[in-house]
C-alpha cells in the first residue's frame, strides 16, 4: 500500500484517480475545493477542501501529512485553471490567478511534502501539450499554456536536485481528453478518449514511471489538440 497525494480530485482524471488508487487497496490524499460525496464515502480516501491559489490553506496538507501519513509516495499534480481569453484582454489579476494554481500551486505543494518524501518517492506533475515547445498552440491559451510550460521545466530541474535523494520527478503532458475543462477551452470539439482511460495510464505510470524516467516529459497524445 502506497500513499498518494492526487490535486483536482473534485471532477474528471483527478477524480477517477482517486477512485482507481483507492480501489487498489492505496491511501489516498485528495485535495480539491469541491469534495464528491463518493470520495468522502471511501474509507481509502481522505479529502482535504484546499485552495491551491492560496499558500496559507496548504497548512491543512503539512499538518495532515505530520500528524497521520508521515511519508508520502506518490504526487500526481493533476488541478488546473484553464482561462480561454485574448491575450489584450487579460488582465494581470487574471492571468496571476493561473499561476497560482498551475505553477504556484505546484511549487509549494510539493515543498510542503519534500520532507515526507523518501527513496522511491515519485511525483508526477500534468502538464499539456500546450506546453510542449513546438507543439501546435491555440489562440486565447496563452496564461494556461505558458503555465504549462513552467511546470515542466521546474519539474526537470526538481528531478536534477533530488536525483541523490532517489525521489523522481516526472511530467505527463497530455493530449485531448473528454474533461469539463476541454470543452471549457474547445466548445464542440470531442476527445477521442474519456478521463478514465487517461486515469488508467496515469495510474500505471505513477505507481511504475520512476523506474524508467525521471526529469522526463512524456507527450500522452494521440490528436491535436
């Protein structure tokens, strides 16, 4: 049994994750502003009502994690803040508040649990294509997309810093999948594979990934977008 920490559990992969975790027999920490009834019903799952926007509400993770777990072996970053907008139009509150849950949200979530962290610890951090350099990009992504980015190259720079630590780092950047978000930033477009299906990759390749990659980015795409 493993302990995981899983972000945006409230809706869509985060959720099915929690679900699929918990089913095989792990404890699972999910966080979320939202809690669904079905995870608080599992006795697998603990929920924690944490803004990740907001540093101070990580205080309820630190102090979870000191008190119950005291180690953690999996971090599946997986919350996001999608703003589909033109860039002119965005203001600088607005485009401060995806990075604060993409990047921000990221950063100090996983400072908080470096101490809980131990050889064979792996965190894996969803990113998107959007992210990727190169890859196609779409117009009115450019906060989401360029925090997208950030989060993988922090994330390759946390795997150089505690590669002697034995805690892997590694990001998932993902294609279309059939989520709320998706059709928040493409209204009509259908994605060729459901969250669920996205869960079980990533489920895998948490609980297996560190044992072949770390500092690494993994393009999970089979469409553009």
């Amino acid at each position: 049994m493993k302990n995981i920490i899983i972000t945006g559990t409230s809706r869509g992969i985060g959720y099915e994750l929690a679900l699929q975790f918990a089913q095989a027999g792990h404890a699972v920490l999910a966080i979320s502003r939202k809690i669904p009834q079905a995870l608080l019903e599992n006795t697998n799952i603990t929920c924690l009502s944490v803004d990740l926007s907001h540093e101070a509400d990580l205080s309820k993770v630190s102090d979870f994690l000191s008190q119950t777990w005291k180690k953690v072996d999996i971090i599946i970053h997986n919350a996001g803040s999608l703003l589909l907008k033109p860039f002119g139009e965005i203001s600088a509150a607005e485009f401060e508040d995806v990075y604060k849950v993409n990047v921000f949200g990221v950063a100090n979530l996983t400072r908080i649990c470096i101490p809980f962290l131990v050889k064979g610890s792996h965190v894996v951090t969803i990113s998107s294509m959007g992210g990727i350099q190169g890859s196609m990009k779409f117009a009115g992504l450019s906060a989401y997309s360029s925090s997208k980015g950030a989060v993988i190259t922090l994330s390759e720079l946390l795997a150089e810093e505690y590669k002697e630590k034995g805690i892997s780092f590694n990001v998932l950047a993902l294609g279309a999948v059939q989520t709320e978000m998706l059709k928040e930033a493409f209204p009509g477009y259908e994605a060729p594979i459901l969250p669920r299906e996205m869960a079980d990759y990533i489920f895998n390749f948490a609980l297996t990934g560190n044992t072949y990659f770390n500092g690494k980015v993994l393009q999970v795409s089979s469409t553009t977008p």
